[in-house]
C-alpha cells in the first residue's frame, strides 16, 4: 500500500514504527503524537507501524495534520517571516535579536548558561 501525506515533504517509510517516522519531520512534537494516538484510538502504541492502519486512518491523520499543525517548509517560513517582523521595526527587541542575545528578559550578567555574544 501506498499513502503520501500533504502535510510533509519528507518521505515517510511504512515499515518503520509511526513515532520514528513523525518525530525526524521539523515541528512534529510529543503533544502532537498524543493526539494522533488518540484520535486513531491508541494509548501509545510505539511499535506501530503504517502499515498496519487502514487507508481510512490514513486519510483522517492528513486531513487534521494539513488543518490544524504547521509542519516543515511552512513552519519555517513562517518563523523566518515572524524573524523578519522584528527587524522591519526600529525598537529594543530588533537591537537583541540583532546582536543575538536573549530577548525575553532572561539574564546575561551571571548566568553563564545564556547565550551571551555579540556579532560583530
């Protein structure tokens, strides 16, 4: 049997476990794999496979991904443009994101842990 899913670019291999296969695509999250487990009506079933779904599930788990997620090339752009947002204005967060230090308020002075650099 042969599916591809809309929400992805990625290839998806059909003889590998569900959770391998979602959790290499750019946005997929733990959250996300919750509730396709759910909506399928499984409770973390990790050795399951594609293949093993039948080709109405299939089409249930593309519908609510393309409807309600941002997975891979969009959600890239979308952070991209959300980036590119800031740097059109002339305000404080434009300087910190510029400079790449943190820009929600989190401490540069004595926490080493922080990224803390300037770009020249």
């Amino acid at each position: 049997m042969h599916f591809d899913f809309n929400f992805t670019s990625k290839k998806i291999s059909y003889s590998s476990a569900i959770y391998i296969e979602l959790f290499s695509i750019y946005g997929f999250s733990f959250y996300k794999y919750f509730i396709l487990m759910r909506g399928c009506g499984y409770f973390f079933v990790n050795k399951r496979k594609f293949s093993l779904f039948s080709l109405n599930k299939l089409y249930w788990i593309n519908f609510f991904f393309i409807n309600n997620f941002v997975f891979d090339t969009k959600l890239r752009l979308y952070k991209r443009g959300k980036k590119l947002k800031y740097m059109s204005f002339s305000n404080y967060k434009r300087s910190r994101v510029n400079s790449g230090l943190p820009v929600r308020g989190q401490r540069t002075q004595t926490n080493s842990n922080t990224c803390k650099r300037i770009k020249h």
